[in-house]
C-alpha cells in the first residue's frame, strides 16, 4: 500500500525513520477518521511499521 500523503525527511537515517512513522501515523489516523470506523461492518485493523 503506498501513502503518497506521508512525506517526510531527517538529517540522519534513524530521524528520518521516525519522521516517516509519525507522517504514517498521521496520514492513517486522518484516513480512519474518513472512514468513519464507528459504522457497522467497519473496523480498524493496528498495523506497526
């Protein structure tokens, strides 16, 4: 799946590792908001990167 909305940057490899996850985070979080979860036969599904 790609997030083309989640962009992101670091000045070293492990803070632009954790940029990404927030932008990602952030990105499924607005995206689970649209779906609206709470409706019958959704459901949210955690995924961890």
């Amino acid at each position: 799946m790609e997030l083309p909305a989640a962009i992101s940057q670091g000045k070293t490899e492990e803070e632009a590792l954790a940029n990404i996850k927030d932008a990602i985070q952030l990105v499924l979080d607005y995206l689970e908001e649209k779906a609206g979860t709470k409706k019958p036969g959704k459901k949210l599904v955690e995924v961890i990167v």
